[in-house]
C-alpha cells in the first residue's frame, strides 16, 4: 500500500483509499442496486442487464467512488 502511495506521489496523482468493506463487486455499477454474490462467482449480473466480470465491476465502482470524493472536495479532474 506504501508503494502506491509513493508511486502516486512520485507521478503527482491523488491517492485515495476506500473503506476496507466497500462492497463494490456486489453493486451494480450502472444502476446502482446491491445483490449479494459468492466469492465463487467470477461474473456480476444484474436485472438492470449489466453482466460483466466481477473484478471489473469493482474496478468501475472504486473509480466512481473516487471520483464523487474528489468532486466533494473540489478538485480538479
């Protein structure tokens, strides 16, 4: 974690960190609405249509977090 704040630094980019239960590969990242998922389970449906790779979907829902932070915050993207 040490290493990516410091590359961060180095590169001049904002490191943010989210909550250690986020539950991101379980929220839909179009529409938003959580369904419980098994460890098991590599592909996140959703009944909005959304089908994609689990760790995708959490990569999406990590993304639009940090981005609302930065927003709050005001900083410029």
């Amino acid at each position: 974690l040490e290493m990516l704040r410091y590359k961060c630094e180095y590169l001049g980019k904002i490191f943010l960190k989210t909550k250690r239960f986020f539950a991101s590969s379980q929220i839909c990242s179009s529409c938003g609405t959580k369904t419980a998922m098994k460890l098991d389970c590599r592909r996140y449906s959703c009944s909005c249509g959304l089908e994609v790779h689990r760790d995708d979907n959490a990569a999406l829902n990590i993304r639009a977090a940090g981005i609302t932070v930065l927003k709050a915050c005001g900083a410029a993207l």
